[in-house]
C-alpha cells in the first residue's frame, strides 16, 4: 500500500491483564471504525506493573495463550494489522526464570507474521535516584529483525532501544522503511529526550518512526511519559499523543520514504575511519 491510516493507541495499562485485554479490544474496534489499516500499541500492552516478580508471575505461556489468539482472532474480524508492542512471556526454559518482552505483528488475516525480543535491557539509576534493573526480571533477545509486508519493510524494536542508533541503522540498511518503537518510557527520561531522539532515529535513516506509548501512572510506582508519536522520514511530528490515554491518527505515505532518501542518500554514505 502506497497510502494507509494507522493508529497508535495510547493506553494507561494496569497489573488486571483481563480488564486491560478488554480495555485495547474497545479501542482497536474504535480505530478500526475510524479508519485505521494498521493499529499498533504500546510495550507492555495487557499488564504493567512496577515489581519484576509481578511481572514474571503474571507473564503468559510461551505462545501467547488465549490473550494473544484473541488479539489474532480481532486482527482477522476486523481486517486490521496490529502491532501488539509488546506481551511479557515465559520461556519455557527452568533453568532460566527470566521472562521475554516480545513485540508481535500480526497480519490482517490474524497471523503472526513477526515477532521480536527486546534486546537492549533498561538498567539504569533515574535522577531522583530511582533504580530500574530489567536485565534481572528478563532475558534479552539478540536478534534485530525486518519483515517485508504490504505496508511497507517494517524494522521492530522495543523502548530502551532508542537509545541505540547502531540497531536503527542496521535495520533501515537491510530495508526497513518504517521501525516500530512502542514504549513504556519513564517520565523523567521521556521529558528529557523522547522527542529528540525519536526525529533523530526518523532523520537519520529517512524512514517513518511510529512509536504508540504508555501514559500515567501504574502500580508499583512507576510512571509513564505518554506522547505517542508518528514522525515522517524529514523528522516532522505528524501526531503526537500527549499525557492522556486515547488513540492517534496519520497517514503514512511510503513515497516519503524514498523520495527523503533520493535526496540525502546517507545510508550508502558510511565509511570506514580508524
């Protein structure tokens, strides 16, 4: 498709992973009914909660159980692409009690065409001294992926992965024209830097950044920043979320996309340099 209406939904999940399960079907029926081709959503998208033990307890089975057929059966009913920005998951391995944070595509006849693994681990000390270790609660994935779809080469990745231009790069030089970034981004980062770095990732690989998000707060004390974005390939914020749920619309033109990279064609410009 040259031209298709996406939504992010923006959501303020809970750790009552049915009642958030109820919550994203109404708002994927809603951006549906309004339009939208592709819907996508946050990290985290059917249970946030603060306590890695919580998070481990409440994780699913490896293949996503009933939460994530229902969301396949919605993609098939609807005749939608979801992009479920991430179900935390067991493993299956009892030598390792760590779970995954895995992002998952699903095509509008209710398949998984692509799943991926949150490779970068957000361990870091907040400015208010706030210790957040996720490399403890879970196992990250090494594997960067691109998946060619009628909407487009798609990139994934997952929030704390911003942070790391070197997997942008790698994903939009094997052919991704759109990299996905849903997040559950802390407020005091989000506030900082969200924004740049999001146009930065858009600006330096002339591709589409579409990045749905969490907002507000959440049990065990965390907080979310919100401000879901859609940035064009020129780095322009074509919608952006705020501070309260809700769902957000644009339009995505692929012909952006080649039409930035006719002009400055730095993906063929890296060199080499001691």
């Amino acid at each position: 498709m040259e031209k298709y209406q996406i939504a992010c939904l923006q959501a303020n999940t809970t750790n009552d992973l049915a009642a958030n399960l109820a919550t994203v079907a109404t708002m994927i029926r809603e951006a549906a009914a309004n339009g939208a081709q592709w819907i996508l959503t946050p990290e985290y998208t059917l249970m946030m909660d603060g306590s890695g033990r919580v998070m481990r307890d409440n994780a699913l089975p490896a293949n996503g159980g009933a939460s994530l057929a229902r969301l396949r059966d919605l993609a098939q009913e609807l005749k939608v692409w979801l992009l479920i920005g991430s179900l935390t998951l067991r493993t299956g391995d009892d030598a390792d009690t760590r779970i995954v944070n895995r992002s998952f595509l699903i095509s509008d006849a209710g398949e998984v065409v692509a799943s991926y693994d949150k490779i970068h681990m957000f361990d870091v000390t907040l400015p208010d001294g706030k210790v957040i270790r996720e490399s403890s609660a879970y196992r990250p994935g090494d594997k960067a992926l691109t998946v060619d779809t009628s909407l487009g080469n798609v990139g994934l990745t997952i929030c704390y992965d911003l942070r790391f231009p070197r997997l942008f790069r790698t994903l939009a030089q094997a052919g991704a024209q759109i990299i996905t970034v849903p997040s559950s981004f802390q407020r005091q980062t989000g506030k900082a830097y969200w924004h740049a770095l999001l146009q930065a990732r858009a600006i330096e690989n002339g591709c589409w950044i579409i990045a749905p998000a969490m907002c507000g707060e959440h049990a065990g004390n965390r907080q979310t920043y919100g401000h879901s974005l859609v940035v064009n390939p020129w780095g322009e914020v074509v919608a952006d979320g705020g501070e309260a749920p809700g769902i957000i619309y644009a339009e995505i033109d692929m012909a952006r996309v080649a039409k930035v990279r006719g002009m400055i064609p730095s993906l063929t410009h890296d060199r080499q340099f001691s």
